[in-house]
C-alpha cells in the first residue's frame, strides 16, 4: 500500500516511510492511495475473533510487505497484553438500543492507548531494519502525550518531546507524563493552548532543515499509523451488534478528528455504519462546519473536557481531500485560507455529501455534567466527562431505534476527578498501580510558545542530531 499526500505535491511513500515521516513535507496529512476493500464474508468472519486477530486483519491491508505477517502478529499481542480487561475494548449495554465502547482500558486510561501500544512498536520494528533513531514530537491536550510517553519511554530508538499547554491539562493527565523519568522522556509546558502546541510540531515538521537535522518524526494523529489502528474497534463493536448485516451508529467524542476519521475510514472499508457523530465540547468549530460550511477558527475555551479543547482539528483535512475528489491543490487553497484568514467554506455540494455520513453536536458544560449525573443513576455507570459529550450527543441526533447506536467511552473517570466528584459526588479512584502518582517525582521545562525556543530545547537534547 502506497500513501498519498492531501496537498498532492509531496511524493507517495510505502507504509514505513510515511509512518516515520509523520507529517509529509507539503505540509499534507499522508492517506492511503486508495481504501482497502473487506467483502461482506470477510466482515461477517470478524464476529467472535479475539481482537488482536481482528487487528490483524483490518490492519495487515494497510501495511504491505516490509512487516512480515509473523512480525505483525507478535507486536499486536505484545501491544495488548498490557490492557487490564480481557476484550481490549468491552461493549457495555446502556439502554436497550444503546451502548458504549470501552476504549479506557490501556496502561494510561484513555483511547490513545490502543494506537500508541502498537505504534511505538511499529516504530522499532522498521527503525531497527533501517538503523536508524528518530526525535518524536508530539502535541498534547492531556491524553495523547502520557500515551506516547507509557509506549515510547525507555526505547533506544528515540526520543520523545511532549508539548503541553500549561496549566489546562488535568493534574492526573499532566502526571501521567511528568512523572516518567527515563533518560528519553522530555515534557515541554507551553505557555498558550493546545491549538499552540500542535502548530508549533507542524511548525517543527515544515522546518525542513530542522527536521532533517534531528530526524524528526510525530505520534499525533497526522500520523496514518495512529488513525489505522484506531479503524479495528469500530470494526469489533459493529459486528459483536449484528454488522455488516445490521447498519450501527457511532458517536464520537471529537477534538482533533483522528478517531472519528477512523469510523469513516472503516466505512470506506465496507463496514455499514449509518451515521458518525461528532459530539463536541464548547470549542464546536466542527459542529458549527456541519451545520454552516464554514470552518471558523475561534478562541479555544476551557471546559471540563479539555483533551478536546481544541479548534484547529487536524485531520478534518483527511475528509476534505477525500470530499474534494482527492484534489490536492483544493485542499491546498482551503488550508492556505485557513491559514491566513482563520477560516475556509465548503461549497454546498461537498457539504451535503460530508451531511449525509456525519451529524454533529454541541454540548456544553452544564449538559456534560448533567449527563455524568443522569447516567450513573440510570445505569451504574460512572462516565469521565469526554465520553458524557459524546453521550449526550448521541442522544441528541439518535434517529431509528433499532440501529444500535455505540458511543465511544474514550477516557476513564479518574484522569478527570474534579469534574466527576463535582457532578456525582463520588471521587473515581486510579487503579492500584497509578496510586502513588501524586507522591512522584515530577520532571518538566517550561517554554514560551515560541518556535527557536522550542527547536533549540530540543536540539540539544535529541540523540539523533545530525553530526
Ligand atoms: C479523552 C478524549 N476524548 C476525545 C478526544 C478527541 O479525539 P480526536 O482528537 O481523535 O477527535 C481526545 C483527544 O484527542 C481525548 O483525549
Ligand atoms: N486530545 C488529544 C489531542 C491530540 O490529538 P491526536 O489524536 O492528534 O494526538 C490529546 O489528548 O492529546
């Protein structure tokens, strides 16, 4: 399988190449040149698989020859051992026609787990066939960076620089990261918000001569590998509901876009899902495209969900290439737009095809708490304040009730313990091995949002510097 830049000028690369590039040097996101096709028999044949087979087989398609079908096996078995329940994922019953998908149960308590545990994987495997090191650099607001770090943390072949906004993840997710103390680990505070952080790694990668001189490469969701493992647990909770034979919904707790893109993705596939939901905080920007066409920045609030505090959602640009009819040069104009005016419109035809595969709502902070409350009285079941978002959303944009609607539980309650104790007043306690978190050792530097700044923090401390 050969990847393909959105802005059309980078060149196409093989699966290790555009896995270690991260961002491609147009400055695009990189997709696969076409979407691998599994027949209805295939789908059907999924039901009742363990799901490390599962992950075999919707992810082998995607990677071609350079990882062997042995190789594959053996780092998604290692990638899963570390999950603390036995289906990776559960699907947990709600109401008669409504469900959630456990994604919380990996080593740092939110979904980012299931693509990190395999990807740093990925990773060694074809750095060691190269013999190479790379600098990974990585985004984060809260989840995505202490995965990183939990998958990457103590590996030869990199190094690992996590940019966070200061002050506005929460103190269990800012620990998660902080208190990792191997030699390759390096938290970096920025003063500003995550939209901050994440233009400051794109600012890294469109730094030519930089990202050559440390070999530079990312984790965050610009990179395909992140996205594709993400496709397989919308493959396993349709068919553990009926699929392909009974069409499911999702709803998805969205920020940056890469989760959700991986329902689409699995449609493109041939899974039947009759609708993806983005189900959105307060910073709404993609509810308010759906509904308007418009992408407009805004200025990023803070709310109880702050893993998606975010505005700038980088891979709705994945959808746009594939709604522009995979022409790089629209997608170019739209993000140049973006750019220097802090916005771009899609035109009405584009617009009602995106329509017809995704709703989209908003849910706010009162609503978000209220449905922590409602929700364990109703069932037992104490949600963390992302997936009450995409809860309520669900909710909200649920149409026939035999379509089994799935929202996707993407964090665990206590990563965000304030917000639940003040909608439950119940305090969700980490698990036995996370306890002493607040009693560890922390180590982080501070850095103002500024790119020399950041370039030279991390040159002097990348191993892969370039003699
Ligand atoms: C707990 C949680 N839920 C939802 C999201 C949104 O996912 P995405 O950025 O893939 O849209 C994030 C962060 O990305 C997150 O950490
Ligand atoms: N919510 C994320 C933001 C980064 O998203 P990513 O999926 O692109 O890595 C986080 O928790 O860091």
């Amino acid at each position: 399988m050969k990847y393909v830049s959105t802005r059309g000028i980078a060149p196409e690369l093989e699966f290790e190449d555009a896995l270690l590039a991260g961002l491609a040097r147009d400055g695009g996101l990189y997709v696969p040149v076409e979407w691998p096709q599994l027949s209805e028999r295939k789908i059907r044949a999924l039901a009742g698989l363990p799901y490390e087979e599962v992950a075999f087989r919707v992810m082998r398609p995607f990677i071609g020859e350079a990882i062997g079908d042995d190789d594959l096996q053996r780092m998604i078995g290692e990638a899963y051992a570390s999950f603390r329940h036995k289906a990776i994922v559960p699907l947990r019953q709600l109401g008669s026609n409504d469900w959630l998908l456990e994604l919380f149960h990996g080593p740092t308590l939110a979904f980012k787990d299931v693509a990190m545990q395999i990807l740093a994987r990925l990773f060694d495997h074809v750095l060691a066939a190269k013999g190479r090191r790379v600098t990974v650099v990585g985004a984060t607001s809260g989840d995505t960076g202490s995965a990183a770090i939990e998958a990457f943390k103590g590996r030869d072949t990199t190094d690992i620089f996590i940019l966070h906004p200061k002050g506005r993840v929460s103190e269990v997710q800012r620990r998660q990261m902080t208190t990792v103390l191997d030699a390759n680990v390096h938290n970096i505070a920025i003063e500003g918000s995550f939209d901050d952080c994440q233009a400051l790694v794109k600012a890294m990668f469109n730094d030519h001569g930089f990202r050559d001189e440390v070999s530079l490469a990312g984790v965050n969701s610009i990179n395909w590998g992140r996205v594709m493992a993400q496709i397989v647990y919308f493959f396993t909770a349709a068919v553990a509901l009926g699929g392909p034979a009974r069409p499911v919904a999702f709803s998805v707790p969205t920020g940056n876009f890469g989760d959700i893109f991986a329902g689409y993705a699995a449609a493109r596939m041939g899974l039947p899902i009759e609708k993806l939901i983005v189900a959105t905080n307060v910073n709404d920007i993609l509810a308010r495209t759906m509904e308007s066409g418009r992408y407009e920045v805004d200025k990023v609030v803070p709310t109880i969900s702050p893993s998606m505090d975010i505005q700038v959602s980088s891979n709705f640009e994945r959808l746009l290439f594939d709604a522009y009819g995979r022409d790089g040069a629209t997608v170019t104009r739209l993000m140049q737009s973006l750019s220097q005016s802090g916005a771009f419109t899609i035109d009405a035809l584009r617009l009602e095809a995106i329509r017809a595969q995704f709703g989209a709502a908003r849910v706010d902070e009162s609503e978000t708490s209220a449905t922590i409350k409602e929700t364990l009285a109703a069932t037992g079941e104490l949600l963390d304040p992302h997936s009450a978002v995409g809860l309520a959303a669900a909710a909200r944009l649920r149409g026939d009730p035999s379509v089994p609607m799935i929202t996707l539980a993407t964090a665990h309650p206590a990563k965000f313990p304030d917000a639940v104790k003040a909608a439950t007043g119940i305090h969700p306690d980490l698990p036995p091995a996370m306890a002493d978190i607040f009693t560890r050792e922390e180590r982080l530097a501070a850095l103002p949002n500024d790119l020399g700044a950041v370039e030279t923090f991390i040159r002097e401390r990348a191993r892969s510097v370039a003699a």
